[in-house]
C-alpha cells in the first residue's frame, strides 16, 4: 500500500539529481558530452550486471516484447537528456540550467493531460507556477530581471528541450507501465542507451573522451549514483505516486543544488536563499494539498505498487 514513506523515492533521486548538476558543470570543457555519457552508461552497465544480468535473463520472455520501449525510454532519459544537459552546461550557467530544469513539472501537467487524459489540478499548476517563481527569485540572487539582461545563451533552449524530454520520459513511464521490476526496467533502458550512444562515442574527438584524473571522478559520480541509483528511485516513484506527483519534486532542484554550494563551495546564505527556497518549496506543498482538478472531474488516481 502506498504511504507516505513513497515520497522518500522522488525526494532521494532529487539530492543525487542535485549533486549531478554540479558534475555536469564541472565536466563542461574538461570531455566531451557524447563521452561522458557514454561512459557512464557504460559503467552503470558494468554495475548492474553484477546483480541484475542473471534475473533480467532468466526474465527475458517477459522483458523481450517491450524491448522497443525500453530503447525509446533509455534514449530519452539517458542518451537525450543527459546529451543536452551536458552540452548546455559548455555555453549557459547553472543558475539558467536550474530554471530550464524547474519547468518540467508544468510540462508534466501538459503532457500527461494529452497522453493520459489526466485532469490537472490546482494545486498542480498552482503549485508549480509559485514552486517556479520561487525557483527565478532563488537563481537570479534576487533579482529575476538579471536573467534578462543577461540574455539567452544557446544553452537556454537547450535545456528546455531537455526539460521537455524528460517530461515526455516520465509520462510515458506512467502510460505503458510495463511489467518489469524496477531494476531490470532500468537495466535494460542502460543497455539500450548504450547501444544507441556507441557510435557518437565513436565520432568523439579521442582529446574529448580520454581518461584522466579530472574526468574519472566525475564518471564514477555520474556512472554510479546518477545513472544506477537515481533511475531506480524515479521509476518507483513514478509506479507508486505517478508522473505529475514526482514531477513536483524537481522544484526542489535548484534549492537542493544551492544548499550543496554553500557547503560544499564555501558560498554564503543570502536572503534570496531563504525567500527563493521558502517560496518553492511551498510551491510543492501547493501541489500536494490541493487536489481539485481544474475541470470539476474526480482525481485521477495513480496506480499502486505493492
């Protein structure tokens, strides 16, 4: 039975979620994108294998049929959106990053709304409108008209295709809600994404994807928690709580990622942290509380994962 406890999934990924915007940063210049992704699939692969290969091939009758949407899920989510995210982070700041990141509960709504005929509810874009706001205030330092004087990197974009992708991921895990158990759902999108990744590896300039002492740590970091752990934690979120209820939770990004620079960086509490965070994070008890659908409609319920 689904409890509150169920929340801890979405919450957990989230904070690793976090410490991934500050490898993707990081990695900017230092290799290239198509590599590091490469690579961390390539070690997630390696990891899984060593307790999942056995059962998801003793599994493969039931796994085999929905193959193709294994391919299309582990494209999106870790070929894509990792693709992009990275590739924005060499031409945009990750304050921007953070606000691109933040519209992919609204675009959660969207899409869910059309692919599932879910009813939006007030709290939802309530919710996620004041959760967003809160999100501009925090990253701009206080003053949201900087991100306009500061004008539009190509990364901008970039990362809202990204947002955009990973919506359309977490509906789509909702609406085929295939028959496999959380591990072995992600084993087999991590073997895909890999196959799909291995020739723009290939196409890597070898400068761009060499192993040194700046590129392995973050490898490590993105191949082991970011690709095996978090996947997991958002898949069985999304089974219990469904897409729009997790989505919320990435309004927490930009606010987690801020109290990680401040201590892992060094940096400063400032006001805007206190208001910006306050603000979203109300955003998504909004999201929570409110549950009646805009249209008059009952709720839609989530599906429950014993």
């Amino acid at each position: 039975m689904k409890t509150k406890s169920a929340f801890l999934y979405p919450f957990l990924a989230i904070v690793l979620w976090s410490g991934n915007v500050i490898v993707s940063r990081l990695s900017a210049h230092t290799i290239g994108p198509e590599a590091i992704t490469f690579y961390r699939l390539l070690l997630a692969v390696i990891l899984m294998s060593t307790f999942v290969a056995i059962p998801a091939w003793r599994n493969r009758a039931v796994i085999w049929p929905h193959i193709g949407q294994f391919a299309i899920l582990g494209f999106l989510a870790m070929c894509l959106f990792q693709s992009l995210s990275y590739l924005a982070a060499e031409t945009t700041t990750a304050t921007n990053m953070a606000v691109f990141t933040a519209l992919t509960p609204l675009l959660t709504v969207a899409l869910s709304a059309v692919l599932l005929d879910d009813a939006p509810t007030v709290g939802m874009v309530g919710g996620g409108i004041l959760s967003l706001l809160g999100h501009v205030y925090l990253v701009s330092g206080g003053d949201p008209a900087s991100l306009a004087r500061n004008g539009v990197h190509l990364g901008d974009p970039l990362m809202f295709v990204a947002a955009m992708v990973y919506a359309l991921y977490g509906v789509l895990l909702k609406r085929w809600s295939l028959p496999v158990a959380g591990w072995q759902s992600t084993y087999m999108q991590a073997i895909c994404a890999l196959a799909i990744m291995f020739p723009a590896f290939l196409a890597t300039p070898a400068s761009l994807r060499s192993l040194n002492a700046q590129t392995m740590p973050l490898i490590a970091y993105a191949g082991g928690l970011a690709s095996v752990v978090l996947p997991f934690l958002w898949i069985r979120g999304v089974h219990i709580l469904g897409p729009n209820r997790c989505a919320v939770f990435m309004n927490l990004l930009p606010v987690l990622t801020a109290i990680g620079a401040i201590v892992l960086l060094g940096e400063q509490v400032r006001p805007y942290h206190v208001i910006g965070g306050g603000v979203a994070l109300a955003g998504v008890a909004c999201a929570e509380l409110f549950r009646r659908p805009l249209r008059g409609a009952a709720p839609a319920m989530p599906e429950m994962v014993e």
